[in-house]
C-alpha cells in the first residue's frame, strides 16, 4: 500500500523518537540527545544515538540509522505497511484507505504545492524586476539586503489585478486550483476572481520540510486597509499548526539548544540577519497549542520575544494561558521583552547582536510573568482583594495537568503570597500545619510511632462482596466512583481536608474534573473553612459546581455513608485512608498493564500473555474492592440513633 508523504510526516510530527525507540533501548538524556547500548550489536559503551529534532536515530556500532519507521522494520522485522499501521494506531490516526477519492486528494494536494512553488518564484522573479524597485528599495531602508533577500525567498506581488493569475495559467494551471491554493479572491460576489496579493512585500510560508504552502504580503502603501495579508486555510495550510520559518530554524535550534519565538516575520528575518538563526514567528496568529508543540519539539523552554509595549505584553499573557494546560518537565516558556516602543526588528537593526542577546539573557521564567500579570491586575490593599488574587492563582495552577509540575507550582506561588504578606517564604499559610517536609507519615513499627487506632488494620483490604455489587465503585458521569468519594469526604469533612492537605496535593486523579476540584480544595484549605458548606460555596464559586454535583450524586447510594456530612470524623478517615491505598494500588496497576500490552506487543510469548492476564485480573477485583474493618462505622451509628 502507498502512503501519502503527508499522512507519513503526520506520524513522525506526533511520535518523537526517543518515545519510540526507549521501548526497546534504554535511553539515558546526553544533552540535546538521548543515547543508550546498541540493539544490534553486543557493547558495553553508548554508540547509540537519537535526536527527536531531526527525528531520526544513529548507530555507528552498526552502521545503521534512520527514523521510528526504518526503527520498527529493523527491531521487529516487519514491512514498511506494517510498521506504519502499527505507529500510526500509537499515533492515533487513522490508515487512510486506497480509494480513487483518496489518490485524487493526493494527487491535488501534489498540483497545490506546484502551483504555489510557481508562484513562489514568479514573486521573487518580479522583486528583482523592473516592477520591484520600490519593494527592493523599502527591504534595504529596513536593513534586509539582496543575500537576505534571496535567503528567504522575499517576492514582490505587482499591483496588476491579473499578474500572478495570468503568468499560472501560462503553466498550465487551472483557475480552480490558484483558488485552492489560496492565491485568487473568490466569491459568489466576484463575477472573475483576481489575485489576492498585489503591490506588496512577498513572504513565502513552508512547512517543516520546506515546501512552499503559503504566502505572507505587506502592504507597500500606507492607506491599505491590512498592512499584512496572508493566505487563507488551505489544504496545505492551517495557520494555527505553522512555524513560520521553521524549516530554516530546526537545525540551528538544535545546535543552540533553544529556539526564538516573535511575532512578525520581518522580526525573524532581522533576527536571523543579527545572528539568531533558531527563530520563528506565528503565522498572524496568538500562539495556538500546535505551535507550543511544535516549539518544544526544538527546545525545551523556548523563549517567547514580544514588544515592549502594552499590546506586546497583552499577547505574552495570552500566550500564558494557552501554554499553561500543556505545561510539564523538560516543557515551559520564557518570556523576553523589548524595551518599550520596539519590536526585534528594530533592536536588530539599531543595537545589533549584543542589543538583542542582552534581551533574551534577561528572559523570565514563566511563574514569574504569570505572577506579575495577577500583581498588577487589580489593587491588593485589603484582604479581599489579596483573596481574589490566592484564587485567581490557585486556578491557573490547577490547569497544569502534570501533576509533579503542578505541586511544584503551587509552592512557588505559597512563597511568593507569603513574602507579599510580609512572612517568610516557606511560612504555612493560615488553616495549615506543618510545612510538608517537616511530615513524618505514621507506618506501624516506626520509632516513636503511636499504637494504631483501634480497629485499624495495616494489611490488604479484603473484598466485601455486597458493595461489589453496588454502584459505589462503578463509574458515575465518566467520574471513577473512588475517585469521586475521596474528593467528597474532603468537602464533607472539613477537618480531614485540613489535615491532609500536603498529601492530597501529591494524589495523582484520572480524572481532570476531580483533578480540578482537588485542586481548588488545597486551594481553600488555607482559608480555615470550618464547614462544609462553606467549602461548598468556596468550590462553586471556583466555578466547579457543576463538579460538585455530578460528584455528590454518588452520596445517595446508602452504602456510601462515609462522605456524608453526619458520618463520624474517625469513620470518615478511616475510608478515606483506605479509598486513597485503593486508589494508588490501581493507578500502579495501570501503569504496569500499559507496560505489559507494549512487552505483549513487541515479544507476544507466553510469559507475557499471563503477565498481562494476572493484572487485569487483580485490576478487576481491585475495581470493586472495599475495606472490612472491625468496629468500621460503630461510632456514625451511635451519632444517628443519637447515643
């Protein structure tokens, strides 16, 4: 089967190499490169070597390289079909399927990408033309001479309304596929369709692998109504998932270690011109999350440079909360900003190299520019308004999904509400305890450790057979049932939420509403809520009520009694204790049966078909598991009949 050039750079794009290759060789972080032993050779020193960034991986023990798909033939002796069905399914796509349709949309997509290389040409053709003085003559004036100029591939589109239209169907080509390719207005208005750009400024777009996909203009004039133009949505060309500049960018980002972001792409060109060849800029867009991925595929913390003035920083923080749900280790920003009234380009062309660097060595950690922007948001002079500011920030932290990344963050935000209140940094906040590390976890048979509570039991929970039988653990509006009664006992049990704040913020969920609401209750703990109502308004408030509703529905199931407000504080801990040892038991199970299907997958013996079994197995037994505790509950049923 023929796989298009486009479905198969699809695959690469989301399957970075290291991920495919660390499930065969053990890979150990060497700089901006992994490395680790040969698979095909016996040694005891690294000649291993992969870069995601040029998505391929090397062994010179071996003498073989390549990328995850000559990986996957190589290791696992499969065909090429094979092995692109088998990353595509771990990509998440779809095979595309041998139909006329198909190869007809391939072989349009082939006749796009000509067009727009024709016309690509025809631009630059006219830039050094007769017609294209005035455009050569405003480059210069902005310091962007002939050898940058054919770097880039800079064009001239003339004011004519039939220029390009005319020179393309020279070439053969139709009017239906210049309108296509985005370079005709079209309409049901436009009785014959014209070119799009004219009397402006050519700046070819490519994607990753250089090809021409789309065009940037600026205006030459003054009193155009858009001073830059670009392309629309094409087949090539989706805007919101483009580097501009980054086929040009990827391997100086790689030798850097980092890549520059802008905001024009005359401000890349300068930069390049100054000496900073790994950047790029949107394609007339606000930072989108494709674009944050295909950043953090150059770099790890990509330094985001933006203008010195208000609308600059507007866009900075825009970029803020785009970033902040796809945040994790080895996957942040830094922010650099201009001094006020310039962009890149004009510090490029008046301060040089140094100016710039100076710039981006000044650039600030992500958490730092989040807190800047929430400081100056408002006035902070009672304690109202510096009790907004706690929940705004506790808000944004709980969008980070990654979890170790989150805890750390909400610890740099506790320091800097503490030093803004005058305490020291690592201070517990009021409502609190301890601070974390100062925590000894209670385990029985430790020194000093006090006998456990009576009818308390260290060993597995066993299996009561009629809760297995009930809703309680089953999974209520896409929300795990023990995930949902952890959550609930803690909003119920306001004494229990203060008490084991530090640990529940450690707690890794399934789910993100619970995920959210977690979050939002660490968040409040501080605040000293005494009730459980008042927790309750404090989470609507957040905005999660909706949440929380989904999640007390689970309170009406009888058996469930531990959540309840009138369930007794020690009854109420001693479920939670056991639903949070469950929960962990099965988050591990997880992790290990994801491990057992990849080793099933790769080596499918007998061995690992029973690994895989007994883990499902225990993983079934454990979704319907409660503890039998002696005495469990004596003390809530002696509250209601009110003895």
């Amino acid at each position: 089967m023929r796989f298009s050039p486009s479905f198969l750079d699809e695959i690469k794009a989301r399957l970075p190499v290291s991920e495919v290759v660390g499930r065969r060789v053990k890979l150990k972080k060497a700089g901006r490169e992994w490395n680790g032993l040969s698979p095909f050779t016996a040694e005891k020193s690294p000649s291993f070597f992969v870069n995601d960034q040029k998505m391929a991986w090397f062994d010179f023990s071996a003498g073989k390289n390549g990328n995850i798909f000559d990986f996957v033939m190589e290791t696992e002796g499969l065909s090429f079909p094979e092995a692109v069905e088998r990353l595509a399914g771990e990509a998440g796509l779809e095979l595309p399927k041998s139909t006329p349709e198909l190869v007809e949309r391939e072989k349009k997509r082939a006749g796009l990408t000509e067009v727009l290389e024709i016309a690509a040409a025809f631009f630059e053709e006219q830039l050094q033309g007769r017609l294209g003085a005035k455009a050569r003559g405003y480059l210069v004036d902005r310091g962007l001479g002939p050898a940058i100029q054919r770097q880039f591939r800079m064009g001239y589109a003339p004011a004519e309304r039939f220029a390009l239209r005319e020179y393309l169907a020279l070439k053969g080509a139709t009017v239906e596929v210049m309108c296509e390719a985005g370079l005709l207005n079209h309409g049901e208005e436009i009785a014959v369709p014209y070119d799009k750009f004219r009397d402006r400024v050519i700046f070819p777009i490519c994607d990753r692998n250089g090809r021409v996909i789309a065009f940037g203009g600026r205006a030459l004039e003054k009193d155009v109504q858009a001073k830059y133009l670009n392309s629309p949505e094409t087949p090539l060309f989706h805007k919101g998932s483009v580097l501009y500049n980054h086929h040009n960018a990827r391997k100086a980002a790689h030798d850097k270690g980092t890549v520059i972001a802008v905001e024009g792409y005359v401000d890349v060109i300068s930069m390049t011109a100054a000496g900073f060849p790994h950047v790029v800029a949107a394609c007339g867009t606000a930072l989108t999350p494709d674009q944050c991925e295909l950043l953090w595929r150059m770099g790890e913390e990509p330094v985001l440079c933006f203008d010195g003035d208000r609308a600059g920083r507007k866009a900075a923080y825009r970029a803020i909360d785009t970033a902040l749900p796809l945040l994790g280790p080895g996957r942040s920003l830094r922010f650099a900003f201009l001094p006020d009234g310039q962009d890149p380009d004009d510090l490029a062309r008046s301060g040089g190299h140094d100016a710039v660097a100076e710039v981006l060595n000044a650039a600030r950690p992500l958490v730092e520019v989040l807190w800047t922007r929430e400081v100056e948001a408002a006035p902070l002079d009672t304690p109202e308004r510096r009790a907004a500011l706690h929940r705004r920030l506790q808000g944004f932290i709980a969008e980070i999904r990654d979890e170790t990344l989150r805890g750390y963050y909400r610890d740099d935000i506790r320091a800097r509400l503490n030093i803004l209140q005058g305490k020291a940094p690592n201070q517990p906040q009021a409502g609190q305890r301890r601070p974390f590390q100062q925590r000894t976890p209670w385990r029985p048979g430790r020194p000093g450790a006090p006998p456990p509570p009576q009818g308390y039991r260290f060993s597995a929970p066993t299996i009561s057979a009629s809760l297995a039988k009930t809703a309680v653990f089953a999974r209520s509006g896409g929300i795990p049932a023990r995930e949902a009664q952890i959550v609930l006992t803690l909003m119920n049990h306001p004494a229990l939420l203060a008490r084991h704040v530090e640990e529940m913020a450690d707690v890794e969920f399934t789910s993100r509403d619970v995920a959210s609401l977690r979050d939002v209750l660490v968040g409040i703990s501080a605040d000293d809520h005494t009730d459980h109502l008042d927790i309750r308004r404090a989470v609507d408030e957040a905005g999660l009520a909706d949440v929380r509703r989904r999640i007390e529905a689970i309170a009406v199931v009888s058996t469930n009694w531990c959540v309840k407000p009138e369930a007794a504080e020690a009854d109420a801990e001693t479920a939670l204790r056991q639903a949070l040892a469950l929960h962990r038991r099965a988050r591990a199970l997880h992790k290990e049966l994801k491990s057992a299907e990849i080793s099933l997958a790769a080596d499918p013996s007998e061995e690992n078909l029973d690994r895989l079994r007994e883990i499902f197995t225990e993983l079934t037994a454990l979704d319907g598991r409660e503890a039998v505790l002696e005495n469990y509950g004596l003390l809530s049923g002696r509250l209601a009949k009110g003895l």
